[in-house]
C-alpha cells in the first residue's frame, strides 16, 4: 500500500498536476511562475491562438509568405507567455483580497504570503519590459496596437465588480493578438481581422462562462459578478448561442480574407477550421454539468485543442 501522494510546496490550487514549475523550476522562482500561472499554461494558449488566427487570415488575405513571418508566428508564441504572466500578476495584484476568499484561488503567491505585492509589481513590470523589446521588432500599425492592448488589459480585473459581463472584458483582453498578428504581417489592419476579433470575444464568452461556474457559489457569497451567475440554469442555453456565433463569425472573417486570392477549393478547405473548431465546442456543451467542478476545468482546459484545430485547415489552404 502507498502513502498519501505529497503535495508540492506552495502548489496552487488548480494547477496541472505534475506541473515543469513544481517538479523543475529552482524553489526561489517558484512562486513568481505560478503567479505568471506557468503552471497552469492554457491561459498562455488562450491568449496565443488568436494571433495564430489572426497570421493565418493575413497570409490567406494577401498570399504572401516572409521569413519575417516566421518571427511573428515565435514572437506571438513568447510575446503570450510574458503579457500573460503580466496579465496575471496584476489581476492577482487587484484581486488579493477577493482570491483569499475563495476556496480556488486563496492558495495563490499573493494571497498565501508567498510573493509580496512590491515583489509582485517589480514582476510584472520585468515581464512587460520583455514583451515591449519583442513588440517593437513589429510595424508601426502592430506597435499601436500592441500599446492599446494594455487599456483592456488594465480594466479586466475591475469588470466583475461593476458589470455581470466580465467575461466580454476578459475577451476583449485576450482576443487583441488577432488584430495585432494581422497587423504585424501587412502594417494594416483589414475588416476580416476585426470580425475574427468579435469572433474570439464571443468564443471567451463560451469558455470563461464554463470556467467561471466553479466559483459560481464563493463569487454569490462575496458579491463578485460573472457570466455564470447571470445566466444560472439557462447557462447552456447561452452557451449554444455563443457557440454558433462565434463560429458563424470565425466563417464571415475566413470569407473576407481568402476570397481575395485564394481559389475556391482554398475558401472551402480554410472554412473546414472554423466548422471542426465548432464541433468541439459542441462536444463540450453536450458534457457540460455546472455542478461538476473537475469536468468545467477539464473543458475549460480542452479549448486549447479547439483553438488549434482551425490552423491545419488555414495552413492548407494556403498552399492551395
């Protein structure tokens, strides 16, 4: 018989079990990681598959390919990880007092004492420097770009004490990489990029709304709004809706910059991603359970994969 499995030191709450930060990373930069959240890495991919989307439709739009794009596809990569780890690290700033009231997140470096709030702002600001070095190796039109993003960014952890939409906020947030990714590619901006953009605020909405129903109870207790607490029972219902717009958009965006230069069977193939992204939103709306805590973190996580799925369809496309 085996003893009780032994918990990492300061092991957040819902980090991913056996995570590189517990097992690899040197015991002093622990927690400073796990406010970035590297140990919990889908946000990072969350923020990134949108710039991805919003490469691919630029390449699509002007059947142009650089080694320049190259970077931009690397820069998007690290450029998530850092103004993630920010992103975190100032939410969790903000959120101090409302994290130690909840069963989740009262766990996390600031709210447990492991990171100082003066540790934590001289964190964030090592990372935002970082990203800012990677932004200015873009365009004009994508550095903009990039230095409005910190408005939504700054405003997020504040949305759920005003509105009962954080969520849109959240989206607005972490969606921008599809404007600034196109912009990066070309140094201008197309209305397919836009319309990809609404379409990945509405996809947010689909998966924080899950996300957000494990604190559905700590969140009613301490006043805090969200999407979940909203929409209660009717929460599928909404998510349905999210789902088809947001793919129905996703398609629009596709339309708009492949029939520009690419052929018919290039429209048809590239329009494959949205529809089998899609189908794996359905499958987790057919899974949802509002009570089942493990199975919200489970889909939640699974959205990588959806995000992913659209991108073999638009690389093929543009080799059409």
């Amino acid at each position: 018989m085996t003893g009780p499995q032994q918990t990492p030191e300061g092991q957040v709450a819902d980090a991913v079990q056996g995570n590189w930060v517990d097992r690899l990373a040197p015991a002093a930069t622990r927690p400073y990681l796990r406010l970035s959240r590297a140990d919990r890495p889908i946000g990072t991919w969350l923020l990134l598959l949108p710039c991805w989307w919003g490469l691919a439709l630029a390449m699509l739009s002007d059947g142009r390919a650089a080694w320049f794009d190259a970077w931009i596809f690397a820069g998007c990569g690290i450029g998530a990880f850092l103004m993630r780890g920010a992103g975190c690290t100032w939410n969790d700033i903000t959120d101090r007092d409302i994290d130690g009231s909840v069963a989740r997140t009262r766990s996390r470096p600031i709210p447990s004492g492991a990171v100082s709030v003066k540790g934590a702002l001289a964190w964030m600001a090592a990372q935002a420097l970082v990203s800012l070095l990677i932004l200015l190796t873009f365009p004009p039109v994508a550095i903009g770009l990039g230095v409005l993003s910190l408005l939504p960014v700054a405003i997020y952890p504040f949305a759920k004490r005003f509105t009962w939409w954080p969520q849109i906020f959240l989206g607005l947030a972490f969606n921008w990489g599809a404007l600034l990714a196109w912009a990066a590619h070309g140094n201008s901006l197309g209305w397919p990029a836009i319309v990809l953009y609404v379409a990945g605020i509405v996809w947010t909405l689909f998966y924080d709304t899950v996300y957000a129903h494990q604190d559905a109870e700590d969140d009613a207790l301490i006043g805090v709004k969200s999407t979940a607490r909203l929409f209660g029972e009717a929460s599928p219902r909404w998510l349905s809706g999210f789902l088809v717009c947001s793919v129905a958009l996703f398609g629009l965006a596709v339309v708009g910059a492949v029939q520009a230069q690419g052929s018919p069977l290039a429209l048809v193939v590239a329009l494959a991603g949205p529809w089998a992204m899609g189908w794996h939103m359905l499958w987790q709306l057919r899974r949802f359970d509002a009570e089942d805590h493990p199975l919200l973190l489970r889909l939640f996580r699974s959205n990588r994969d959806a995000g992913l799925l659209p991108l073999p369809f638009f690389a093929v496309a543009f080799l059409l």
